[in-house]
C-alpha cells in the first residue's frame, strides 16, 4: 500500500525482474521425477506424464534432445520457453513449472491437463452453448498472444485443454511465431507482422486446421489463428471438419475450392451459421481479422464475455478424469540418460532454467470458493442464452456498422 492510503499496482517489468532474477531457481533433476507412461514423441522430443517424487502431483515433462535438434528447433524451443515464462504466466494457458538443461537435453515441467477439447469430441455432440463458450475461451488466450506480437500457428482441438473445474486452456505454443520480446504495447511496422512456412508440411502436421494461403505457401499473419478456430467452431457444431481428405494435398484443394456447407439435419442456428462463415472466408479481406470485433457478433449477443474470459465463471461442462492413469508402458521403454550439468561459467542458456511452482496446482488447491465446489453440472450461471432468439435487425446492424457481406 501507498504513502497516501492507495493501493499501488506493480509494473510487468519489475515483476519480470523479480521473476527471473531475485530468484535463484533450485537445483532440478530427471531423477525428481517418476515417468509414468510416454505421451508423444517427435525425432527431436518426447512427452511424457509423470508424478512428482515428493508430492506425487501429476506433470507433463517434455524433453528436447539437442543433438537431434535443427537450428531452427533450437531456436523455437527457447522462444517456447521465454513465451511460457513472460507471456503466457496466466490461467488462459499451460502452465511451466520449471525448466532447466543439461548438456543433453533441454527440459519443461508443465501442468497436467487430462483432457483435450478433441478428447471431448468424442463423446455425445454438444448443445448450441458449448462451443460459444469454448470459443470465448480461446479467442481471449489469442488476444493476449496477438497483443505481444505472436501467431500460435499451430491451432487445432489437440492443443485446447480442459482443466478439472472445465475452464479452457491453450497449448501447443511450441510452433509460435514470434515477431517482437519487445513489450505489449510497442509500435511496429505492420509490414513485418508477416511470416511463411520455413519447413515442409508433413502428414503429422494438422493441415485440416490451416488457413488457405498458408497452405498456399503465401505469407500470412494472425488472420491464420481466427481461421482455425473457425474450423474448431464449426467442429463442435456440425460435428465433423469442414474440409477433409487423405493427403495434404487432398486437404488443400478442398479448403481452396469446396464450398462451406451446412448440413440440413444439423440444424445449426443462424447466428452460429454466419459467424463460422465469417472466420472461414477464403478471401482475407472479407474475412473477420480483429478479435475486438469478433466480440460484437450477434453469437455472443447473450453471453458474459468478460467473465468466462477472466476465467471466473462456474463451467457446468467437467471433463471426465481418471484417478490413476492407466499405464499403457512398462518402464523399460525409457530411453533418456541426462547429460552431464554445466559450470555456472559456461552455461550457454543461462536464462533457460527456471521455478515458477507458485501457482496452485489444480489437483491440489480449488480454484474456487468452498460454496461452488458442489455445484451440480446444470449450473450455467451467467454463461450464455440461446441466440434463436436474435432478431434479423441484429445481422443486419452487424453487416452495416462491423464487416462487409463475404
């Protein structure tokens, strides 16, 4: 508190300071973990769940091998770490731990998320709530990264995670493009708001979710994030991708040339129609490119925007967890030895290892009040109303006053 009776705020750089400099991060080891099955794995990284040897919470360690590593893979994983660690620190995303590195491996501690939004989608379809919800969620952890000058780019229904009380989180920001570490705020040329592909696309890559001129090789900016989630939105809706094929090049005629359809039996409503239609417009220039004006949509017309973005509101959709995980691996797939740790003097990385185990944990600590822990799973609170109820007047407004007709 302040001289004069004021609550003061703090500054982000001073927070930053503290952050990485006033703390000196302990000592962590592989061995501080116990591997309890591999999740993923790339040439140059694996995944893994594991629990912590002192607490036993649940974590996700990801380990980059750095002989394995290109040098552009070497520079993403340091951008994927300074992105977690000073812009991404906040409950709309995954949450690092820790981080440090040997001469082996470079290694991220992260929160445990269970589900997935495509987990989700595997079960019964959802009502006409939903996605809106789930959309609110993602379209505000997108604002945050556009407002530091970064492209997810890497956008699909793997890399949304649902925590335990139902609230979305973002992920997969090891792909991001990051156009300035300068602070939220700074003017830049627009001009240089512009990146293309450095690396071929590959069967593994989620081509479904990618915009047109991306996949056309063309230079392309944050627009490419608005565009997948429309085909997330349209996903949860229909029920199925908007374009599809079995190749990339199968997947890009028909994001290029198939026309955007709507089945009949679906009965999707018209504000959800015109909206998805509105992110998925080949055309750049028609298509909705501002977050802010997203906002101001006939489909969020009856929802509290500002509340399930801040993330305060109670979620009435909880995704189903298992206590204890099944094992899917003996232990003996294990393959990773830690390479041997650096003098203080010639750590190339210094900046790299990290302690950031002050937030609570979400199977340790509730993220709300005792009065809300037992609410049953029909409470909405003040989510959202039914958009059927929007008059025609409510388009047309929108057409005249916020986008052009695409």
């Amino acid at each position: 508190m302040s001289s004069d009776g004021s609550v003061g705020t703090l500054d982000d750089s001073l927070i930053d300071s503290w952050y990485w400099n006033a703390i000196v991060p302990p000592p962590v080891h592989f061995e501080d973990y116990k591997v309890l099955k591999r999740l993923h794995q790339t040439p140059s990284s694996k995944v893994f769940l594991v629990t912590e040897t002192e607490t036993d919470d649940r974590y996700i360690l990801k380990v980059v091998d750095k002989a394995a590593c290109s040098e552009a893979q070497l520079s993403r994983t340091l951008d994927e770490q300074w992105l977690l660690g000073r812009v991404c620190a906040n409950v709309q995303f995954t949450s690092l731990v820790r981080s440090w590195h040997d001469r082996k491996h470079f290694y991220f501690i992260l929160v445990y998320y269970p589900r997935t939004l495509a987990d989700t989608l595997c079960g019964p379809a959802f009502d006409v709530c939903r996605p809106r919800v789930y959309a609110i969620g993602i379209f505000s952890a997108l604002q945050v990264l556009h407002e530091h000058h970064v492209i997810h780019r890497d956008l699909n229904t793997f890399n949304v995670f649902l925590r335990e009380d139902g609230q979305v989180v973002l992920g997969g920001l090891a792909r991001c493009k990051i156009f300035s570490k300068d602070t939220k705020g700074d003017k830049l040329d627009e001009n240089s708001f512009s990146t293309v592909d450095d690396e071929t696309l590959s069967a593994s890559d989620m081509v479904e979710y990618m915009s047109p001129e991306r996949l056309a090789g063309e230079p392309y900016s944050f627009e490419a994030d608005l565009w997948s989630v429309g085909v997330i939105l349209y996903r949860m809706a229909v029920g199925q991708l908007p374009f599809r094929g079995n190749t990339i090049d199968e997947v890009r005629r028909s994001i290029s040339e198939d026309e955007l359809v709507f089945p009949e039996e679906k009965d999707i409503d018209r504000a959800t129609e015109d909206f998805i239609r509105r992110l998925l417009c080949p055309d750049i220039s028609q298509r909705m490119t501002d977050i802010e004006t997203i906002k101001w949509h006939p489909y969020f017309r009856f929802t509290d925007w500002d509340s399930i973005a801040k993330r305060k509101t109670i979620s009435p959709w909880r995704p189903w967890t298992s206590s204890y995980p099944a094992l899917r691996h003996p232990r003996s797939y294990i393959e990773i030895t830690p390479g041997d740790p650096y003098d203080e003097d010639d750590d190339p990385y210094p900046d790299f290892t990290c302690d950031n185990a002050a937030p609570p944990h979400p199977y340790t600590e509730s993220l709300y009040p005792e009065a809300y822990r037992n609410l049953p799973s029909t409470f909405f609170g003040p989510l959202c109303a039914s958009p059927r109820s929007i008059s025609s007047g409510g388009f047309s407004a929108f057409t005249s006053q916020r986008m052009v007709e695409c």
